[in-house]
C-alpha cells in the first residue's frame, strides 16, 4: 500500500514540477523579451500623454527662450522617471533637448528626418507613433515615441532597448543553475509530499479494514483541519455510529422476548377495559331493565312505584356519568383538546370545593385542614379541568380516610410553581397499586361492592388534564396515609409582585 500510494504521489507531484518549470523556460525564452519590450513602450506611451497633457497651457509664441525654460522641468522629470531621452523640436524647428555625452542634437535629428517626416501626417492628427529603431547613431536599438503637443511642437521620447537584451541574457545564463535547484526541491518535495498524504490514507485504510470485519476499536487521530483528516474524523463518526447500532440492535434482539411479552399485557389491558366498560354497563343496564319489568307488570303500586322509579333513575344518572367520563377521557387521550388558559385564585377555588362537599365530610365525620398563608394566590390553567381535578382528588380523600379521621390539604408556593397536596390519613396502597393506579377502571379493593357515584375513570381524567397543563403530579405513601399532589404555573402578575 505504501509504495503504490507513495508512488504515485511522488512521481504525478515530480512530473508537474517539472511541466511547470519547462513552462518557465519556455516563456522566458521566446515570450520575456517581448513581454518586457511591449511593458516598456506602453509605459512610455502613458508618460509621454501625461506629458501633453500636462503642459497644455504652455506656448511657443512667447518665443524660444521662454518656451525652453518652461519645458525643461518636465522634460528633465520625464527622463529620470522613464530612464529615456526627450526632445522638443518646436514650430521654427529649433531642437530643445538636455544634452549628454550619449544624446547629441544630430541623434534627435536623425530622429526626427528618419521617422517623423515619413509619419508626420499620422502624427499631425494626434495619435501617438511609436516604432523600435537600429538605424540610430546612439544606440543599436531603441524605443522611439512620436507624438504632436497641443502648441504644434513635436515631442520625441528615446529609449534603448539594450538593458533588457541584457537582463534576457543574464537571465539564460542563470537558468541552468535555477533548473538544477528546482529539480532537487521538487524532488524534496514530492518525497515530503507523498509521505504526508500516503501515511494518513494507510491508516484510514487500515481502520476500513477493521471496520469491514466489525472491528470498531481502533480511531483515526486528526492532526489538521484538510480533507484527508476530515475524512478520518468521518470515519471515526461512522465507526462510532455503526458500533452504537450494532449495539443497540444486539440490545433490541435481548429484549425481543420482554417486548412481545409487553404486547401480550397490552392486549390484555385493551381486552380488561373492554370487560370493565360491558360490565359497568351491565350493571346498570340489568337493574334498570328489571325494575322497569317489575312496573310493567304491576308488582309495585303507590310509594314501592316511585322507589322504583327513583332507582331506574339513579341508575340512569349513573351511565349517563359513564359515558361522559369515558367521552372525556377519550378526547383528553386523542390531543383534540386544548386548555382553555386563564388566570384565578387557586385559594378560593380550594376553599369552593370543601364547600361542595361539606355534607360528605360531615357524614363521616372528618376534620380538614386548610390554612394557607395567602389569601390570594393567582396560578394559571383551565378553571373548568383544575376544579375537576381537585373534586377528583377530594373525592378518593373522603372516600379512602376512615371516619373522624382528618384530611390536610396544603399550598406551597415555589419559584415559578405553585403544589396543592391533599393528604389523607388512613391505610397505605401498595407499590403495584401505585403502578397501576392511574390505569383506566383500576380498582384498589378489587372485591368492593359498586360505587354509585365512581366510574373508575378519575384518575385516568386527572392524569390526562395535568398532562394537558404540563405539570408534575403523584400519589405517593407517607407516614400517616396518602398523599396526592400536583402542580401549577404561578401567573405572571404573581410572580412580579
């Protein structure tokens, strides 16, 4: 693996090092001189516009003294930035130029005899001529630029080429040392190179491998942020992935047998409801059907009539309160149902529930405790699904605490929270009961006679309206009996007081 990857590497890096050193040469040896000259005469092209340009204003009719004094700043700031020779010959033909050893009058002369009078008509129109000479007495090739100025002088910018001949020939002269250098860096670096990206795509390979044969030990460590170390750390991820689900499933397949084991206790919880809804039913539903018969057929006269007619009645109620309570139920189950949320005082609606059931709690002679701290204590919810949830939990206190026994009702407020409780005291349930209590028709004492004011549906209600107002709710034992409690938001105007 290591030389085919280390391999090519090496050998595609070294081959377009060397492609693109060749690309180097070949530019450099027919396409630099060229380039160099091409950036030279457009350079001076520019220098000599800004020249015209610049000078506009100034005019020869103030004769040639004043027009040579005016023109020679410009044209001495124009040599020394362009490294070039200027001459101005003016409309009386007289030549203004700076004189040096190397640039005479006669040179400018020649100039201007040799190329300007064969172009005089396309320069006269104010283009710009420019044209590379041999034919000069200063120099074996120059640059000359031509151009017309607004007064009707006529500038001739001088630029020798031998410099870059030169510069061109120093430069293939150092090629072959450059070439050598750059063969043996890009040798270096094809070696670097080949080992820096081969190494890491070994020991991803290596982990594929592993991985293949469900081997998901080992990790790739990234050492940069690059594709390659992305790629590990991918692979990484996958492995990691690929060893939680085959994890998982290996769990899944182990609890297969307690799965099936709780569908068939769901089954029969479906077929347990069905039984309790026909055997509440049933119940009423005989009773009726056989007080109504004994009417029928004039068993009963007088008073015994009504006492039947008040049980059929009752009875009636008694489904009706079935039905509701499972229609209920259904619709809190379903999700159709949304609280209608508002904000009122829990205190007083505590205080309207005992009221209800004062004649209750009378009978069997209990003593409630209730003295909250507040007597306004404002909490958010549906009024109309808390007081059912109250009258459900009041209603199994009373039922379950034994007589002259006493009930405590308390209030707590937290942060942003507010815990009613209701504790009864009397016999504890047990842990399965607890389990079960919220089920629909479970019933603690399975062998308790029927119950004309229960569905055995409130719980089941209770725990699908607090569900609704996402509160936290239980029953739970204590020392003295049971506690049920449960939980609601604190309003807001509450919670800034």
């Amino acid at each position: 693996m290591r030389s085919k990857i280390g391999k090519k590497i090496f050998f595609i890096t070294f081959i377009a090092l060397i492609i693109l050193v060749s690309l180097i040469l070949i530019f450099q040896k027919h396409f630099f001189e060229k380039f160099y000259i091409n950036e030279k005469n457009n350079s001076l092209i520019k220098s000599v516009e800004e020249f015209r340009n610049s000078n506009s204003a100034v005019e020869y009719n103030q004769g040639v003294e004043l027009y040579k004094r005016a023109l020679l700043p410009a044209m001495n700031k124009f040599e020394t930035n362009n490294n070039a020779k200027v001459g101005v010959v003016t409309p009386k033909d007289s030549l203004i130029y700076i004189a040096t050893n190397e640039y005479t009058e006669s040179s400018f002369k020649q100039i201007y005899n040799n190329l300007y009078l064969p172009n005089s008509q396309y320069i006269s129109s104010g283009k710009i001529f420019v044209t590379i000479s041999d034919n000069s007495s200063f120099d074996p090739t120059i640059t000359v630029v031509i151009c017309k100025l607004n007064d009707g002088s006529i500038l001739m910018a001088v630029s020798s080429v031998e410099p870059i001949r030169e510069a061109t020939s120093v430069l293939n002269r150092f090629l072959p040392y450059f070439i050598v250098g750059t063969l043996m860096v890009a040798l270096f670096y094809s070696m670097i190179l080949s080992k820096y990206i081969g190494d890491p795509l070994i020991k991803l390979n290596k982990i594929a491998k592993k991985m293949s044969n469900m081997d998901f030990s080992e990790r790739y460590t990234p050492l940069e942020d690059d594709e390659i170390n992305n790629l590990g750390t991918t692979l990484n991820f996958l492995s990691e992935n690929l060893e939680s689900a085959l994890t998982e499933l290996k769990s899944k397949n182990d609890i297969l047998q307690e799965e099936v084991e709780h569908e068939r206790k769901i089954e029969e919880m479906r077929k347990g409801f069905i039984a309790d809804v026909s055997h509440e039913l049933k119940t009423p539903i005989g009773i009726i059907e056989g007080y109504a018969e004994g009417i029928r057929d004039g068993i009963v006269q007088g008073e015994a009539k009504n006492d039947y007619l008040n049980i059929i009645i009752d009875e009636a109620h008694k489904m009706n309160k079935l039905v509701m309570d499972m229609l209920e139920l259904s619709k809190l189950q379903s999700g159709n149902v949304k609280p209608n949320i508002e904000t009122f005082n829990i205190i007083r609606m505590i205080q309207g529930s005992l009221r209800k059931y004062n004649v209750l709690i009378r009978e069997k002679s209990l003593e409630v405790v209730f003295n909250p701290e507040f007597e306004y204590l404002y909490v958010e919810g549906d009024t109309f699904q808390i007081e059912q949830v109250l009258s459900n939990f009041m209603t199994n206190a009373i039922k379950y605490t034994p007589s002259r026994e006493k009930i405590v009702i308390s209030i707590e407020k937290l942060e942003s929270k507010v815990l009613i409780s209701i504790e009864n005291l009397g016999a504890q349930i047990s842990k399965d009961e607890l389990d079960n209590i919220w089920n629909k028709f479970y019933k603690i004492d399975k062998s308790r006679v029927r119950d004309k004011n229960s569905s055995g549906l409130g719980l089941s209600i209770t725990k699908g309206i607090l569900d609704l107002h996402n509160s936290s709710y239980g029953i739970q034992n204590t020392s003295n009996g049971v506690l049920s409690y449960f939980t609601l938001n604190l309003s807001t105007d509450e919670k800034l007081e």
